[in-house]
C-alpha cells in the first residue's frame, strides 16, 4: 500500500488547511474499511483525529470536533483532511491511515500508515 500525503505546512491561529492522502494498493478484505487521520510527534504514539468508514459514518476526537472534517472521494482514493480554526496544539505530524476494520481512533486497529505530513501552526 503506498501513501501520497500532502497539504502541511505553517500557518496562524485561526487559520485553514486541507490535507490530502492518495491511497494506491490497498484492497479491503471485508465489504467495510475505514481510512484515518492521525497525528503525533515523530516516532512516538500516534493520537487519532478522525476516521471515516466506506458507509460514509464518521468519528472525531474531542479536541477538533466543530474545527475538523474529514472526506473521502473513492473515484480519486483519496482521504481529506479540511482543518479550519487551526490552534497551536494541532502542531504535529499528520499520518494518514487505512485498513481498520471498525470504525475507531485506535493506533493499533489500522495496518498500514503513510509518511506523514508536517502542520506547524504558530501564534
């Protein structure tokens, strides 16, 4: 499974970004799958943000529900992040991940991860 995320970069309190995850390779081995965003320092636990499953349901973190929505668009497989309101705790590394089978914040529920994207937000 191979990963293209981009949309990071530096931005102001108050300000927008939209992440986006090109998702090539992966095949579901259920009827449902769910696609995830992720966010942590390097090399360290991941903390989930949002997830979304092939039903369209979806889940967030307390921290940025109201400022966050996550999207899909499976003609492109692609996974989008749209982050409005953006406050300097959302500074990390933004990981895009696939393949849980329910629909969770889990680390542990999703096999297969991309690079990661850089969200610097100053104030």
């Amino acid at each position: 499974v191979q990963f293209g995320e981009s949309g990071g970069g530096s931005v102001r309190t108050g300000e927008s970004l939209r992440l986006s995850c090109v998702v090539s390779g992966f095949r579901s081995t259920y009827g449902y799958h769910c696609m995830g965003w992720f966010r942590g320092p390097p090399g360290k636990e991941r903390k989930g943000v949002a997830a979304i499953g092939s039903d369209g349901r979806m889940i967030y973190a307390d921290s940025v529900k109201g400022r966050f929505t996550i999207s899909r668009d499976n003609a492109k497989n692609t996974l989008y992040l749209d982050m409005t309101n953006l406050k300097p705790d959302d500074t990390a590394i933004y990981y895009c991940a696939a393949g849980a089978t329910w629909l969770m914040l889990g680390e542990s529920a999703y096999p297969n991860w991309g690079q990661g994207t850089q969200v610097t937000v100053s104030s």
